[in-house]
C-alpha cells in the first residue's frame, strides 16, 4: 500500500504545517526543526481554512518544492453535527484549491482509523471503510479529495490513518490516556465507563512525529495505519495513570452509554514500510509525558 519515492533520506526544501498550533503539528514542527527542516506552520490565526479565500491566500504562500501536511481538522469535542462535518469539508475543499493552482512536491493528509467500520475488529489498510460517524465520514471524504487533487496534477500523496494518540500539551482531553492524565492531576479520580473492558491502540505523540518524519525524508506514498499493534483496555490505561501518577488516584466507575467494542490493528504494512521501528511501550509514554514541564492535557 505504501512506497518510498527516496530511498535514502533527504530532507524536503521546507514543509507547510496546516494546523500548526494543533497537538500533532507542534510536536512535529519541533521535531522538524531539530532535523534541521525548513518548517512554515500555519494555524488557523494565520489563515482560517473555513474561509471562502483561504485556497487562494495558500496558493500564494505555497512553492512547488513544498511537502504539505494537512493536519487541521475540528475533533468530536469541538462538535459531533453536520455543521461541523460541513466546515471539515470546507477546510479540505480550499487545501485542495490551493493545490490545484500550486502543486507541492508531496502532500501528506491526516486521517483517522474513524474511517472503518466499528465492526472490523482486525483493522488493517485493506479493511472497508464504512464510517459511523460525521467525523469518521469527514475524514474519508477529505481522504478522496487530497488524492484525487494530488493525483490529477502528479503530485506523490500519503494517507496516514492514525489511532489514539496521547502525551504532553494534548488540547482534546480524549477518554483515554490523555483524560485519565488530567483527572488523576486535577482531582485524583480517574472516571471510567463501565468496566473499561473495551480495548484501543494508543500511541505516544513521540513516536507519532518520529514516524511522520520518517514519511517525510522518505516521500512516501500511499495509504498507511499509524497504529502499534497492541490494543490495551481502558482500565489497563486507568491502572498505568494511577502506577505512574505524583499523587494518590481512585477510579470511579460511570455508566456505560455504547456497547462494548474492541479494535486491533494489523501492523503489517507499517513494519513493511519502516521495518524496525519501535513504538514506546504505553507505560513508558506515560511517564514520560507525566515528567515533562509541559502538561500531558491542556
């Protein structure tokens, strides 16, 4: 599903983060830059993608030597509606324009494993997309049109769907980790829904960005799972909060409001892809990110 147009690293001339202020882009704009990259991260107060001119406004600060990444996106917490799906498409809608009238030297999109079906239980790129929710649906759609975009003017894309992440300076507090964090810091009790016996990949913003770079240096293409491969219920995350938390931490146990669903990931493409990359154990991320002077949720 994937290939690396270089296969040896080579540094692109400069990448344009589109959602630079975001989680993900500010982990990688650091990173990049530690690598010695030229980097341009555009945040929503530099140019608001919602708007009806932001595809021209982008087409003037792009170069045809540029690697995009798309990373701007609204998350459930921001809205779950169709107002909200409709100014993710808007977003993708003016990326898109801008590509057209510059094309880059490779576009990288941000996904979601909200995309698939919340049947499959063995997800891996091969799996049917059949999303259950607007978000999940938005994604997809703004999968297609980066491509097909991309595609019509011979530009190298890749489509990262990526899994829960977690760590230092997260702005969404997601159930998981990243909650769970926050809740022990703040009041020492971590709330679970039922049991916690529904099972997720979670991966560490570190690992995240060491693997987009990785994308980067390589031009990769294609259509890639950012995920580990290991699935750990979420009273497992709860227990691994408490272990390597400051401070003394109680669960407290709500009502279930969904079924009990489970998703595990078929790695196999990205070990074919990266072979020997290693994720960061989840206890291990979180002590990291627990020691960090930046909080792991803002």
């Amino acid at each position: 599903m994937t290939q690396h147009l270089h296969t040896e690293t080579i540094r692109p001339a400069r990448v344009v983060i589109l959602g630079g202020s975001g989680f993900i882009g500010r982990h990688l704009s650091a990173h990049l830059r530690g690598l010695g990259v030229e980097v341009l991260g555009l945040s929503s107060a530099d140019l608001d993608l919602c708007s009806s001119e932001a595809g021209g406004l982008l087409a003037r600060v792009l170069r045809k030597d540029d690697a995009v990444f798309f990373a701007s996106c609204l998350t459930p917490d921001k809205g779950k509606d169709i107002r909200t799906a409709m100014r993710n498409l808007a977003m993708g809608e003016q990326v898109c324009a801008a590509l057209k009238t510059t094309p880059c030297a490779h576009a990288i999109y941000l996904s979601s494993d909200a995309v698939y079906s919340d049947s499959e239980t063995l997800v891996s790129e091969e799996s049917h997309c059949e999303p259950s929710t607007l978000y999940g649906l938005a994604h997809l759609t703004r999968e297609r049109m980066v491509r097909l975009t991309a595609e019509a003017s011979g530009t190298p894309w890749l489509i990262l769907r990526t899994t829960l992440v977690y760590g230092a300076g997260d702005t969404h507090n997601s159930y998981g980790p990243n909650r769970f964090a926050r809740q022990a810091g703040e009041s020492g009790v971590i709330k679970l829904f039922g049991n916690g016996e529904e099972k997720r990949d979670h991966v560490y913003i570190t690992d995240v960005v060491r693997l987009l770079s990785l994308c980067l240096l390589h031009r990769t293409s294609g259509i890639l799972n950012l995920a580990s491969g290991t699935s750990t219920s979420f009273l497992e995350v709860a227990h691994a909060c408490i272990e390597t938390s400051r401070q003394t931490v109680t669960l407290e146990r709500l009502p279930r409001t969904g079924p009990v669903t489970h998703r595990h990931f078929d790695v196999t493409g990205l070990a074919r892809a990266f072979p020997g990359f290693a994720f960061t154990p989840l206890r291990v991320g979180l002590a990291n990110a627990y020691s960090s002077q930046v909080p792991i949720a803002a």
